[in-house]
C-alpha cells in the first residue's frame, strides 16, 4: 500500500472564533489517499485542532514517518494496531487514516459505507445545524440573515457578549431553534448555572454543548446535569468510548467528531456506546472539507442530531460528496455510488 498526502488551505467565509480562540479565516488540513495494490484509493482527512494541541505540521511529520507498506484494507483492525506502533500519533492523523482504511475496505465490498456499516441513510431524515461563531453582534445579525434557508442555527458561547449575541441572533431570526456552545467558557458551575437559566428563558434552546471546562471535576458536572433547566452535551469532554460511562453520569447527551475519536471506526463505536448508556447523540466537525464532512454523514442513523457545517463554511471545498441544501444532508448527488461517494471538484 502507499500513502500520497493533499494539503488544503481553506478559506472560511468569515473569521471563525470559539470561547478561547484567537480566531482566523484560515484553515490548515491534509488529506490521505491510501493507495492498494489493485489500484483501489482509499480517502481520509486529517482535520488537526487547536483546542487538542495539534497543528497541520505537526500531522505531515507523523505522514512522513509513516510507513503504510503493511496495511491493508482488508484488515482495519490489524491496520490500526499496526498504526499504533508509530506512536505517539496524533488523533488528527489516527483520524485521516482510519477513514481513508474505512472508504477503500467499503470500495473492495462494493458499497457506500452507511451499508458498509449496515446502518443505511434515510433521505430527507437529517437536518444539520448552521454555525455562528463569536463575533460582533452587527456581524453577527449579517451571519444570521445569510444563513436564513438553514432551519437551526448553533451559536458559539461562552463569551463576554453572549446576552447581546443572542439578541442579534433573536433580532434577525426571533423563533428558530438555537443549540448553544460554550466551549468550555464558562468557568464555574454557578456561572454556568446562571447563563443555563438565561438561555432556558429564550424558549428556543434546544440545548447546551460542554457548559464547564472539560478539567472540571465531575461533581461539578453532575451538579450542574441534576439542576440544569437545558439538556447538556458534553463535547470536549467526549472524545472516544471510553469517555462513555463519564458521559453518562454528567450529560445528557454527547458531541461526537470523527477527528476527537480518530475515524470512522471509533466514531461508530462511540456513537453505539453513547446510545446504549441512554446519551443522546450527535455527531459534530471542525473546519472540513467534504471529505470528512461526508465520512460523518455516513453515520447520521447513529445520531439524534447533525452539526455538519464545516465544509460549508469555507468558500473553497475541493471535494465533492454528501449535500446540505438547505440545512438537509442528502448522497442523492454524490458523485460517486460507493465507499465514502466522494470525488475531487
């Protein structure tokens, strides 16, 4: 097998700015293409975050490290554990890897990776929500306004202005559905309380995403799970499975992206271990191209909800694959009939 690496600078339609971040407009990300010896080529992507401590560079050393002779699509497992022995690998990496294994294993089989999986895909099923990051409450109105066609908005929290955010996003669009992010900004569980009761007061709050910092102590968590007038979503706090039985006492649902939990495959099985412990689910992104954005719409029958934006906004996506017109995922125009169903512009 042999590994070509495509690197991509993104353009985002608008400076993109998270509680914590410093914001950009720029974003940085490699896609694999895993390549077997009948010619079958297997696409990933590695979407490294700063929130995680891993950086573009940082992805493309480990790739270059990497000796991928010994994969192969017809053993993901043994793949992944032979994958393990370059440690340390960075989850971002993991991820492009996996997925990559994952869409050429699904062309071998002949189909699209949600039959793959035996889960299949529902049209006209899942709504995935439109993202607002932090920003000026006059940009912020303009962001509201243009994304008009998408039927539920997410609003970054977690900052000084997000009493007058909401306010610009109500001022725009008074009654459309809002999942609230904090992103870890909200330092204290009586802060967070505080800011719950608030939002709760909106009426049109589906729920909250990680309202505590992920280092905060699991009474405090569960403190606020017990008392909170929202569902809470942990986010940051859920990576992999193993975040499950923590997830379980202190949220009442979990934020699951394929670059946290490193690919398709883990982020199946966390997903399947999110809905037996009672969570509900929702799979989440960063700034991706179609590559990603479409391996997670693979797994749409796993969840409750879809936060798959990522790739709609940047303004220069150099892929093609699953759709979201008008906030609906859909793989009736995806260029392609099997694996990921995912071709290059």
């Amino acid at each position: 097998m042999k590994l070509k690496l495509h690197t991509h600078q993104l353009q985002l339609a608008h400076k993109w700015k998270i509680a914590g971040g410093q914001g950009s407009k720029m974003n940085e990300v490699v896609v694999v293409e895993l390549i077997d010896g009948d010619g079958v080529a297997g696409f990933g992507e590695a979407a490294p975050a700063a929130t995680y401590k891993e950086t573009p560079a940082m992805v493309l050393e480990f790739y270059k490290r990497l000796d991928v002779s010994g994969f192969s699509f017809d053993d993901i497992p043994g793949s992944m554990a032979r994958l393990e022995t370059f440690a340390p690998v960075p989850s971002a990496a993991r991820c492009g890897i996996n997925t990559a294994l994952v869409d050429g294993a699904a062309k071998r089989a002949g189909k699209a990776i949600y039959d793959y999986y035996n889960l299949g895909f529902r049209e006209n099923q899942h709504v995935t929500s439109f993202t607002i990051g932090l920003d000026t409450p006059q940009i912020i109105r303009e962001k509201v306004a243009a994304a008009a066609h998408y039927p539920v908005l997410k609003l970054k929290t977690g900052d000084a202005r997000d009493r007058e955010n909401l306010a610009a996003v109500r001022s725009v669009a008074p009654t459309k559905p809002v999942r609230a992010d904090a992103n870890e900004g909200w330092k204290t569980k009586e802060h967070a309380m505080e800011m719950l009761e608030w939002l709760a007061a909106d009426g049109n709050i589906q729920f909250v995403e990680q309202p505590l910092p992920r280092t905060a102590s699991r009474e405090d968590f569960i403190w606020l799970r017990e008392r909170s007038p929202l569902p809470l979503y942990g986010d940051e706090s859920c990576h992999t499975v193993k975040d499950i039985p923590f997830c379980a006492e202190c949220f009442h649902g979990v934020n699951v992206k394929l670059v946290k939990t490193g690919g398709l495959s883990m982020a199946h099985d966390t997903l399947q271990a999110a809905r037996k412990a009672g969570l509900k689910t929702m799979i989440g992104c960063m700034i991706e191209t179609s590559v990603l954005i479409t391996a997670a719409a693979h797994l749409a029958e796993l969840t409750d909800h879809m936060d798959v934006d990522g790739n709609i906004l940047i303004t220069n996506d150099p892929y093609l694959g699953a759709t979201s017109k008008n906030g609906m995922l859909s793989f009736t125009h995806a260029p392609e009939p099997i694996g990921l169903r995912v071709a290059l512009r």
